[in-house]
C-alpha cells in the first residue's frame, strides 16, 4: 500500500519531493476510440459537452490506468474563443482551426481579452468538466487541464504565413499579439485552477526551435512565460513537441514546475541541461511506438526511459485517437515492472 494517493505521489513529482515510485500520467490528450466505446462518450461530442468531456477523461484513469485524469482533448478552445472558426472534427479527428481572424497587421489591433473569456462556448464547457472531475477523483486523482500557449495561439489566430513572416519582418506585431494572449492564458488558467484543477499543462510547440530560432525564442517567448509563470498560481508544465533541446536551458529558469517532452528529446541529455530546476515529464513515443508497435515494444521503450531518470512517465504528446488500450496499460506496467520487482 502506497503512503500517498495518486494526487499526492504527482504533486510531489512535480515539486522535486522524494516519492516511492513515480507517477504514470499524461499531461496531454488522452481520448481514444476504445476508450470511447467504453464510456459511450464519442467526439466531437466530448469536445463540446461537459458530462462527456468529464466521462471521458475519467476513463483515461478509470480504464486506461494514467494516474491522473486530463482534460480537453483538443488545442483549439481558447483559439475559437479569440475568434477562429473551427471546424468540429468526428470520432477520430479532433476540432481544427478552418479560418482566422488575423488576416493582415492591422487585425492584430482588434485582438482583446474579452470580459467574458470564461463564459464562452468552449472555455465554459471545460471549465465545467474540469469542475466535474474534481468533484469525482480529485481529492485522491490529479485533474490536469490543457491551456494552448501565447505562440501557439498567435499561430492559430494569424495562420503560419503570418506568424512566421511577422518573426522576421514584424516581430513587434507577432509580441503584440502574444501579449495580449498570454493575458488570456493566464485568465484561463486561473479560472480552471479555480474550479478545481491540480495542474495546468501549457500547449506551446509553436514557440520550439522546430518553427522559430532559439534567438527568436529568447527575445519574444521566455519573457511570456516567466509572466504566466509568475501569475498563474498552482503547479504549472509546459509541452513543447518536436525537439526542444536548444531551448531546454532557458526552459528551467522560466518558472514551470514540469516540462513535457517528445521522444526527440533525450531524456539522459536534457536531465543534464536543467538539472534539479524542473521536473521531465515524457517522452513515449505517441505514433512509432504507442499507435503503431505492441506492449512489448512500450515496455521497452519505457524501461529506458525510466533507466535514464525521468520524473513522470508519460507519452510524448497527446495520444492518437486509434492508439490501442493495451499500450497504455503497458506504460504503468513498465513503472511497476521497474520499481516494484
């Protein structure tokens, strides 16, 4: 019997605390198909209503076995709050930007944090989820929700031309527009610490060195962070996908409790560059190894990530919707197989 519930082993984790063994979670998406069918809480459905959203992700625990429960399960919900059209997705898609509002430089102008940022059509709906977690698992389950960071938000609000030609030629109007949304991310992000969330898991691949230079990283994106880092009050992990290694030494000063890595990162090499200043959280591979090979393959893949010191096992990024439950069940497998015997 564990002296800590699956709550406190993770926030522990998080902060760098001795635990018995560490937490098997996912700080992104955990809706698949089977898990679906199980719960009768299909997409886009999941994505628009709380009772399902809630559902679904309690099976992300219940079912799948991560130690955690984690909520939404898309990236676009602040994106269409700020204005994008979206387009809803189906059982295995998740919701997709179609249109944006930031067609020129001087759209940007019009971009606001609106009054009623927490009322709108998505934002409510997680927060409710969110809420109905809480109320269900989190004395004892840690609820993570997912927040999409300032340079992914600008990438969906002024589409990739934009965004990356305003990083050379424009950068002032790119940073005026991340400003103004990291102010929503940070009303978002409180409001669903608020209703109950344990951890917030900030969505920023955009701003990694596989779409802008390390310079531009720097001198734009950190300064945001250490902001959100600093006004956002609870445990706080950043995801970055792609290969995040020339931006990990500036990551660990920024203020986050966790960072979320993908495979292309190594773990042994990026415990080295942040040391003891934030905690690893990954890096399964999500598509090679948990979508397309077998538990084998998992507990292999898991057993050296293990071996080389992560703090929190998980995958990489957010699950495929067609990754097959047995893999995800190899992953707490693997923890067990690795502390316990």
């Amino acid at each position: 019997m564990s002296q800590f519930t699956l709550r406190e082993r993770f926030e522990k984790a998080l902060k760098g605390e001795a635990v018995d063994i560490i937490p098997v979670c996912s700080v992104t998406q955990t809706g698949t198909v089977e898990l679906m069918e199980t719960t009768g809480a299909y997409w886009p459905q999941a994505n628009f209503n709380a009772d399902q959203m809630a559902t679904l992700a309690l099976a992300g625990y219940e079912t799948a076995g991560f130690e955690n429960v984690r909520c939404p399960f898309d990236i676009t919900v602040l994106a269409e709050t700020l204005g994008c059209t979206v387009d809803e997705g189906s059982i295995d898609m998740q919701p997709y930007i179609t249109d944006f509002p930031c067609k020129n430089e001087k759209d940007v102008k019009n971009i606001t944090v609106p009054d009623s940022l927490l009322e709108g059509r998505r934002t409510s709906v997680v927060l409710e989820a969110v809420e109905i977690l809480n109320e269900k698992v989190g004395e004892t389950v840690p609820v993570v929700a997912g927040v999409v960071g300032p340079a992914g938000l600008a990438f969906m609000l002024a589409g990739i031309k934009n965004y990356i030609t305003w990083f050379v030629k424009d950068t002032e109007v790119v940073e005026e527009l991340m400003g103004v949304l990291t102010d929503a991310c940070i009303e978002y992000a409180n409001g669903l610490l608020e209703r109950g969330a344990h951890a917030i898991t900030l969505i920023d691949s955009e701003a990694g060195p596989d779409i802008i230079s390390p310079k531009m990283f720097e001198e734009s994106v950190f300064p945001l962070y250490r902001k959100f880092c600093r006004k956002v009050k609870g445990l706080k992990v950043l995801h970055m996908c792609g290969d995040a290694t020339a931006v990990l030494n500036s990551l660990g000063d920024a203020g986050f409790d966790g960072i979320s890595i993908e495979e292309k990162v190594s773990v042994s090499f990026a415990k080295a560059a942040i040391g003891d200043r934030v905690r690893l959280i990954g890096n399964i591979s999500p598509s090679d190894t948990l979508l397309a090979k077998g538990p084998e393959a998992v507990l292999l893949e898991a057993t050296a990530c293990l071996e080389d010191g992560i703090d929190i096992l998980a995958p990489g990024c957010g699950l495929a919707p067609h990754t097959p439950l047995e893999n995800i069940k190899a992953l707490v497998r693997a923890r067990d197989d690795y502390f316990l015997q």
